[in-house]
C-alpha cells in the first residue's frame, strides 16, 4: 500500500534515496526544506503541497537585519540598517549581494539612515549607497524574468534554493503537483515525465537544471493549460504533460514531443511538421485541420480515438492554404476511428533495397525461397516502391522479433546467386509455380511506374490476389518509409541544432544559424528526393553534433566527411537551384568554423 504523508508537517525531512515512495500521498503536506534527492517518487501526489523556504541562511541573516535598529558595524565601519537590509536581499533574490561601502569621510544621509566612517568622504559613501540599491533594482527585475538579467536571475535562484526542497535526481514520473507552491524548489536531473504542474504557484522560483521547467513559455503553459497559438518550434518536451491542454493553432515545428501526454488535447490546426512523437500518447487528441507534414510518429505512439476530420500534409501558404488535404475529396471528412487507421505506419518491416540492374525474375526467385526457409517470420509483401530509374524498394511485413538482418543477409545472398544466372537456367527454377509468375510481373511492373504501392496481406502462400494500386494509395502516405525517416532525421537534426549556443553577434551567424539555414534549404529543395533529402539531413545531423566541440581533432574530421558529402550530393543540380546557390554559401562558412577553411 504507497505510504500516506497527507497533511503532515514534513519540514526538512530526509528522504534521500528512498524506493518505497511510489504513489505516495504528499497532499497538503509541508515539505519545506525535505531532501527527496534520488528518491522514486512516481505516481506520488503533491498536491497544495507548501514547499516555499529558500535559503534558511539568507532568511535567518534578513531577520536578524531587520531587528537591528542601529545597523551592524564592520570593523570601521557602520552602515545603517536599511542599507544592509537593502543589500542582503539583494544577494537573496540576485545572488550577488556585493555593494560597496567604501570611502573617508563623515558620512551620507539616506532618508532616516546613515553610512557613516570615522574621517570617511560623503560622495564615497553615496556612491556605496547607489550601488546598493541599483543591486535592489537589478534584482527586482530579474525576478520579474527580465530577459536582460538572465545570469542574474539564475544565481538568484540557485541561492535561494540552498536549504531548500530538493528532487534533485529523483523520479517524479506522473507526479502531480497541481496547486502546490514551490518556490525555491531544485528539480536538477530530474525526471519529469508526464508530471502534472496545474495550477502550481511559483514555478518560476524552482531551480529547472536542464529539463523543460527552463522554459518560461513551458512554464506558463503547465500551469495554465492555456497553449492557444503560442509557439513552441524546435523545444525540447519530451515527456510533457499537456493532457486536455488547449494547443489549437500552436506551432510545434521541429520540436520532440516524445513520451508526452496527449491525451484529450486541443491540436486543431497545429503545426506538427517534423515533430517527433516517438511514445507519445494522442489518444483522444482532436487533430482537425492539423499539419503533419514528416511528422515524427512510431509504432509506440498511441493514437487510438484521436479526433480528425481532415488533416494536411504540408504546411500551408497564402497561395495554397490546404495543401495536400487528406482525404483528397474535400467533400469527404474522415468518419470516427478511421483517422488512424489512415496514417498509422508499418514499422516492423524487412526493407529489401535494390540498388541497380533489378532481375524481377531473381526477386521473386528469392524472396520465395526466403519465405519457405523462414516460415517463422511469416513474410507479408506490402509495399514496392521505385526508386530512380533502376532501383526498388521491396517491403515486406514481419513477425515481431524476427532477425531482419539475418533475413536480409540470406535474401541477397540467394538473389546475387539467382542474378548471375541465365534466364534459361532461371526458368529450370521456375517449374510453372504461379506465385513466382505473380511476383516477377508485380517487380516488374513496379520498375516501369513512377511510384508503385501493394495493398492487403500479401504472404508467398497468395501472391497472385496481390492488390497493386499507384500513389494515392494510403499506404502511399501511410506506409512510406522514405518519408517517416525524412521526418525522424530532420526532427533530430532540430533537436541537435536546439542543444547549440546561439551566436554572440548577429551580423556574425554560428554554426547553429549556419546548419539551421542548410537544413532548411535541403528540406524546401524541389530537386532532391525524399531519399537524397533525408541522407542529406544525415551529414547536417553529423555536423551538429560535431559542432558541440568543434576545435577537437574527431570532430573536426567528422565535419570534413560530412560537407564532402553533403558536396556530393549537391553535384549534378542545376546551377538555378536555390540549394546549390545556399550550398556555395553556406559549406565554406561551416567549414571555416570548424578551422577547415
């Protein structure tokens, strides 16, 4: 049974470490000053709970200030107790706390209060006065979250913090903490997965570390659950809680949603391109008018009951403000349920690629074989695609578990065998079998059409009742794998781009700017395929990362292979692409930036 703290006065309890808080009950409690470092805390409840103490210390010498009512000497010094007062809180709330009192002279008068040192000059004393409270002025609009004070800010509440409840380090998995006070809290490296935070007072006081609490914007959106057209592009939410959250209209481009709580959330018109959304849980999400250009969804993320009538599949402009609409009938909307059953991909597939000179014949010749040796995998064929003039992609469905790259060893193994062959010698291995005949027309159909898609379960023991349609087939969307990893790469390329610091000067872009206008342009190419698009996203992917410590010697060889690849890709474009114009541009900068120029 989880242990039960309700209401109890918890003030500087430990809990370090400890494994027996799972579902505990910490509503009401006063938990100021308890130390929950390392514990596991999922599922707990802190609800109202009172967690407001900050640095005991400060608190301490504050009151002991304001109960001095001739001040405090310093050696030879004296300064009156409103100066000291004036600038001990601002060490509290600033984290500096250093103002000057220095000078000869007799002394300053500040309204009722005096700086005075035996022989100490007057204007030396007002300039340690000045300086005091211009330390009270800077640290009131710090904590107003003044973008122009930042370090003061975060010294001010790392200071405050000390004494004061800690998570650090904990696991506060769907924890609720709606309507607690939590000021001065530190919630370092600690997991907040699916945490709920509605309604809590003084969020904008804890100590975030690295996790989405950093973010004021995410802040006010958790306690709110107000997220109407806010924008929110290329943030890190991985494991967010935004369950029955109001985000119609919100832009969420590039951003990793992953193992985020959906559930119920308002996402109409929500810009979803490249989102990541591996995990994720969307059930009950409305989605209507939604764009979903590459979006980043996986076999774990959970769409059941998702409310959709139509959905777009790439973002819209002034000149085409339903672009790629899906359905394609705009007379159509999709019924209850069916939204799902449309886009849910096929992930747990063997991707047979073959690169050049495709032998239909040897295809179905191994491919057969392969399903007869591995009746286990229980082969499906759902999907042919064509790539360039003489490539295709061959998809076939599996088992879970089964060992694709043992699969895909044998199969091309046997096919390179087959390939060698004459036909005659290949026809010996045909002995009139029908499901070969099928599929070898079905391959070579597929290599004289521009995209080609099979529908249905499609296993060797039924090839001739295949279902060969073109494009428009949902798993032409659906079941694309070029385009789930166009937008799985370019959603990490993102992710990557997020984790490097911005330029100091904006006449000058950095390496992020630099990578972040290359993504963009590789991704608005009408040259490139969805293929070359997504390899090309690699080595910018490469490059972020490499860009972490762009002076060691690895990653500088890592950006050099990179852009000479990227270079290669770029080769053969023509000369009137905007993305040759911005590769000519944008490489030698990069290259320069990691000392390769």
């Amino acid at each position: 049974m989880a242990l039960d703290f309700s209401g109890q006065n918890l003030r500087g309890r430990n809990f370090k470490g400890r494994q027996d808080l799972v579902g505990a009950n910490f509503s009401d409690a006063h938990i100021q000053g308890a130390n929950f470092n390392g514990a596991n805390l999922t599922g707990a409840t802190f609800a109202v709970a009172f967690a407001i103490l900050g640095a005991a210390g400060a608190e301490n010498v504050v009151r002991a200030l304001i109960l001095a009512p001739a001040g405090i000497q310093f050696g030879d010094f004296a300064v009156a107790r409103a100066v000291v007062v004036a600038g001990t809180f601002a060490g509290v709330f600033t984290g500096v706390g250093a103002f000057a009192i220095a000078g000869v002279g007799v002394g300053v008068l500040v309204g009722n209060f005096v700086v005075v040192k035996a022989g100490a000059e007057a204007v030396a004393g007002a300039i340690a006065v000045i300086a005091a409270l211009f330390s009270i002025y800077i640290s009131w609009q710090a904590m107003k979250e003044d973008q122009q004070h930042p370090k003061v800010r975060n010294l001010a509440i790392a200071f405050a913090a000390t004494g004061g409840t800690s998570f650090r380090g904990a696991n506060l998995t769907s924890a609720n903490f709606t309507q607690a006070t939590l000021k001065s809290t530190d919630f370092r490296n600690t997991i907040l997965i699916c945490s709920c935070w509605h309604q809590v007072k003084m969020l904008d006081r804890v100590r975030p570390g690295l996790t989405y609490l950093q973010n004021s914007q995410v802040r006010q959106l958790l306690v709110t659950g107000q997220g109407h057209d806010k924008n929110f592009d290329r943030q890190n939410l991985r494991g967010i809680n935004l369950q029955k959250v109001n985000l119609a209209d919100a832009s969420f481009i590039g951003a990793d949603l992953s193992e985020a709580n959906l559930q119920d959330a308002d996402l109409s018109r929500a810009k979803l391109k490249q989102t990541q959304l591996d995990g994720t849980d969307l059930t009950g999400a409305t989605l209507t008018r939604a764009c979903i250009e590459n979006w980043g969804i996986t076999n774990t993320t959970k769409l059941h009951g998702v409310r959709c009538e139509e959905v777009f599949m790439r973002l819209a402009t002034n000149k085409d403000p339903d672009p790629l609409r899906k359905p394609d009938n705009n007379q159509e909307v999709f019924a209850d349920g069916d939204f799902a059953k449309f886009i849910q991909p096929i992930f747990d597939t063997l991707d047979l690629y073959h690169n050049q000179g495709v032998d239909p014949r040897a295809v179905a010749i191994a491919f057969k074989n392969l399903a007869e040796n591995h009746p286990e995998a229980e082969l499906e064929i759902v999907a042919m695609e064509k790539r360039g003039d003489d490539k295709i992609l061959l998809r076939a469905k599996t088992a879970a578990g089964s060992d694709k790259s043992q699969l895909s060893a044998e199969y091309f193994d046997d096919y390179n065998q087959l390939k060698a062959l004459s036909q005659s010698q290949q026809s010996v291995l045909l002995e009139k079998d029908k499901r070969i005949i099928s599929l070898e027309n079905m391959v070579d159909t597929a290599l004289k059409q521009p995209k080609f898609y099979t529908q249905g379960n499609t296993n060797m023991s039924d090839i001739s009742g295949i279902n060969i349609q073109g494009s428009s087939n949902v798993s032409g969307i659906a079941g694309n794998n070029s385009i789930a990893n166009l937008g799985t790469i370019s959603g990490n390329v993102s992710i990557a781009l997020n984790q490097l610091p911005d330029a100091t000067d904006a006449e000058k872009p950095g390496i992020k700017e630099l990578l972040s206008q290359l993504q963009d342009a590789i991704i608005q190419s009408t040259y490139l395929s969805e293929e070359e698009k997504t390899e090309a996203l690699e080595q910018v992917n490469s490059l972020a990362e490499a860009g972490k410590n762009p002076q060691e010697s690895t990653k500088q060889k890592t950006a050099k292979t990179a852009i000479t690849m990227l270079k290669g890709i770029f080769t053969g474009l023509p000369a009137v692409a905007s993305l040759v114009e911005a590769g000519n541009k944008l490489l030698p900068a990069i290259a320069k930036l990691f000392g390769l120029g």
